[in-house]
C-alpha cells in the first residue's frame, strides 16, 4: 500500500479494525492474481465521496481507479455488505452506550401530502376543462 496524505474522511486505525473483517483476506498459499487495491484504500475513497459529494470522475487521483471504487461500490450495495456493515455498527455503538442490541420501538412519521384519490393526465385534462380561465388583475386594467 502506498503512502498519501490522509484526507478528513479517512477511516483511523481502530474504525478500520471495526469493518476490516467484513472484506475478504487472500488465505495463506491461495493463487492468483494479487489484489492491486487495498480494501481500506477503496473504503476511504467510497467515504471521501460520500462527504466531499464529489463526483465519480472527480475521485482524487491518490486513491485508486475511480472505476475500481465505483465497481466495488456497486457490488458491495448489491450483494449486501454496506448494509451488513452498518447494522453491525450500529449494534456495537448501541452495547457500547449502554443499550440493548436492537431497538425495541420504532416511531414511523404519519405526516404526508394530501393528494387527490385519482391522479392522471386524464384528470388533469378534465380538471382544466372544468376550471374557467382567469385573468390576471394588470391584463383586466390594460384590456377594454
């Protein structure tokens, strides 16, 4: 792994031991091709991302191919890891605060839009029908 200059958004040395187990290790006497990117540097780069808004092309040129990043993005959303990752954060910080595991309530926002029971083009073209054209106040003052 080369060395760069850490960005904001880089994972420190005990975040990176949190989520290191998650990604796959080469065993011992395992053949192929060796892995040209390091897990961690794929990881800052998806987080830098993530924090700066940048987009894929604009990835800084010291992490890896923004192509392998946005590859390995795509795959670990698909196949389940970020997701994986995440609820076993949340679990650790919620035993490390004193909490249990899993939350035991859920509060859901009833809060929505009032709409219209039958929405449509079709709908919208009877509406107007319906619905006389106004005129503006200034074009009654101009017109005679």
């Amino acid at each position: 792994m080369h060395t760069r200059k850490p960005y904001p958004s880089d994972l420190s040395d005990a975040e990176w031991q949190l989520v290191n187990g998650f990604f796959p290790t080469r065993k011992p006497g395992q053949v192929g091709r060796p892995r040209e990117h390091d897990f961690r540097e794929i990881v800052n780069a998806i987080l830098y991302l993530v924090r700066t808004g940048c987009q894929w092309r604009h990835l800084p040129h010291d992490f890896p191919p923004y192509t392998t990043v946005s590859d390995y993005y795509h795959l670990w959303r698909k196949n389940g890891l970020l997701e994986q990752i995440e609820a076993s954060l949340r679990r650790a910080l919620r035993l490390a605060v004193g909490k249990e595991p899993l939350p035991s309530v859920g509060i859901v926002d009833s809060q929505s839009t009032k709409t219209t029971e039958k929405g449509g083009r079709r709908n919208l073209r009877k509406l107007s029908a319906m619905t006389p054209e106004r005129r503006s106040k200034d074009a009654s003052a101009i017109s005679s």
